[in-house]
C-alpha cells in the first residue's frame, strides 16, 4: 500500500508540474494560461481591408477562467490596437443567419423504413518594442522580432509565457518580418480574468494581401470552429483550408442599410462585399495562414435552413385502395349482366323477346 501511495503522490506532483503552464491555439494567435484549465472555445472575427490597410475584430470565448493568461498574435506590420464592442458579432450573426423554411415530405408507413530559426539581424536587437499600451483590463505590447528563440524569452520575462513550441510555430513569420502583439491581463487587474466571451480587440496594420493569421491553431490540442465575416472590395476566395469550409453568406452591405445605432457602423462606411465563411480546423493540418484572393462574380449566396414535416398518409392511401377495389367489383358485375343479357348468337343476329317468344332478327328473314 505505502508503494502504491508514493506511485500516486509521484503522478499527481507530475501533472500538476505539467499543467502549471498550458497553451491553447486559436486561429488568430496563441492562447496561454497559467494554471487553470481555460481554452478557447469559440473564435469569431471581422476582416475589413480596402486594398492597403486591414483591420481585424477577433473575439475569443473561453471555457473555465484564468487569472494569468496571454495571446499572441503576429501580423505583417506593426499594427493599432483598440477595444471593439462585442455586439457587431450578434448583428453580423442576426445578419447572416440562414434563412428558414418549411417543406412537407408526404410520406407512406414511415415506420416500414430505415433510417532553422533566422539569425539575428546584423547589429539589430532580437526583440524591438515597437509599442506597449493598457487597453482596459488589457496590456498589450506591439513586437518586432529576428530571432524566435529571443522572443520566446522576451514574453516570459514580461509575464506572457508561451509554449516552448512556439518559438517553432513563430518562426515562419519572423522570417517574413511580420510583428507580434502580445496582450496579456494587467497584473494590477486583480478580478480581471480571462473567461467567457472576451471583450473584443481590433487590430489594424498595412498589409498588400488579405490574411488571417493561423500557424499558431498547429499547437491546439482539438479541433476548432472559426467563423470569419469579410469585408472588401468584392467577394472573396480563401485560398487554403485546414479541414471542413465552407461560405454561408455572400451578399453586398451598404451603410444605409444599417440600423441607426448599429454596432457596425464605423466598420461600413461605404459599400462593402460580406463574405462568411465557418471552418472546422484540424490543427494537424495547419501549416500555413489563411490567404483570400476576390473571387470571379460577386455572386450572392445564403445558406437556407430547410425543416421538414412529414405527412403519414397511409390510411388515405389504403382508404383510396380499397375504394378503387370496390369500384372495380362493381363494375365488373355490370359488365357481367349486360353481357348475359345481350350477347350475339350468331352473324348479323340479335336475339329480343316477342310476344313472349325469343325472336332472331337476321339480314333476311325473321326465324322464331
């Protein structure tokens, strides 16, 4: 018994040692926490870009809480970042939603059925602070990077731990020269926690293509749903996809088609292309960012939620059945009387009563 109480003392010291700093991906950047079991649940995000500049609202929902914890997510320039109101995701979604419609399926016994890391710069710091601001509850700080491996040790100094595997998943965008904003809850934020649907971040940069950052979703440890509402030029065309996708909504938005307090009316200020699409990522398959390129036609499209109602007629079909037998019955014993009654007996001959007598009246004579 005292061996097997000092097995069991020995595995919980190690999974409580393992879970002291967990990190969990979502699409945009990298969710960490420091001993709680929060993770990301939900991502919803609006991309805006007219070409030069592109503006992404990303709101995370959070399963459990955590005191301590940080996301990061790199872009390709050094970006703006501001709080967003959480409420443009209930109009986009009040928006976007299918359309409902009822069908009757009329259905007979329906129970008979089945159914290498870069090097450093030459003379450059690894790490370059390009930013740090307090948005909130939020700290959060713009970074430029040439070495993955520095930065790692840059955010772990500065209270936003990341996974060791990071600096990995980082790497590709160093050697793009992309940047990284960092937030994090500030430590003078003592009941601030990360939990539920978090209060959303708007993060504008230059950029000459559309993107959607989604390296970092190669760590996540499930599969996740990512919903995107697009705002451009025309519509567009997600050039990969890293499991199931699909566009549940394509149409154009104008801003008088807002409501007077709407939410989204600082996004829209002119006519935009909505594109939405909702993917269920396979973090096996990540291996790159999304990329979005205009589609062919601006050809509009919404998904249509179709109820079904299904109409048991057997007993309307077994009645019509045994109405349709019993005409037959009765009309084959009509047939069968009219034709003992008058049937031919010969060439030209037909048979009829008279004065009591049956008669044949043939082509010459009359015989009895």
């Amino acid at each position: 018994m005292r061996v097997f109480l000092k097995i069991f003392l020995a595995a919980f010291l190690f999974l409580l040692a393992f879970s002291a700093s967990t990190a969990y991906a979502c699409g945009c950047g990298i969710y960490i926490t420091q001993g709680d079991d929060a993770r990301v649940a939900q991502e919803r995000s609006l991309l805006r870009w007219d070409g030069q500049r592109e503006l992404i609202v990303m709101s995370l929902g959070v399963l459990g809480e955590s005191p301590e914890a940080a996301i990061i997510v790199p872009v390709p320039s050094q970006a703006d970042v501001q709080l967003a109101d959480a409420k443009i995701f209930d109009e986009l979604q009040e928006m976007t939603k299918p359309l409902e419609r009822v069908k009757t399926e009329w259905v007979f016994f329906p129970m008979m059925g089945v159914g290498a890391l870069p090097p450093d710069g030459a003379g450059a710091p690894a790490v370059t602070v390009l930013s740090r601001q307090n948005l909130g509850p939020f700290d959060v700080a713009n970074l430029a990077a040439t070495d993955a491996r520095v930065l790692n040790a840059w955010l772990d100094e500065n209270g936003f731990q990341l996974d060791p595997r990071a600096a990995e998943i980082l790497a590709p965008n160093i050697e793009k020269n992309w940047t990284f904003v960092a937030i994090r809850v500030r430590p003078d934020q003592a009941d601030a926690r990360l939990t539920g649907d978090l209060a959303p971040l708007a993060i504008a940069f230059d950029t000459n293509e559309l993107i959607y950052p989604m390296r970092s979703s190669a760590l996540a440890d499930n599969q996740q749903t990512v919903a995107l509402y697009i705002l451009a030029d025309h519509r567009v065309e997600k050039n990969s996809s890293f499991g199931a996708s699909r566009v549940a909504y394509a149409d154009w938005i104008e801003p008088s088609s807002l409501a007077p307090a709407s939410t989204l009316a600082p996004y829209i200020e002119r006519k935009y292309f909505l594109t939405k699409y909702i993917d269920s990522v396979d973090p096996t398959q990540v291996d790159d960012d999304f990329t979005f390129t205009f589609a062919p036609q601006d050809t509009i499209f919404r998904e249509v939620n179709v109820k079904i109602i299904k109409q048991d007629v057997s007993g309307f079909v077994l009645l019509a059945c045994v109405g349709a037998m019993f005409l037959g019955a009765a009309a084959f014993v009509i047939f069968l009387v009219m034709f003992t009654r008058r049937r031919a007996v010969g060439d030209g001959a037909i048979v009829r009563w008279c004065d009591g007598a049956m008669v044949r009246w043939c082509d010459s004579a009359i015989v009895r």
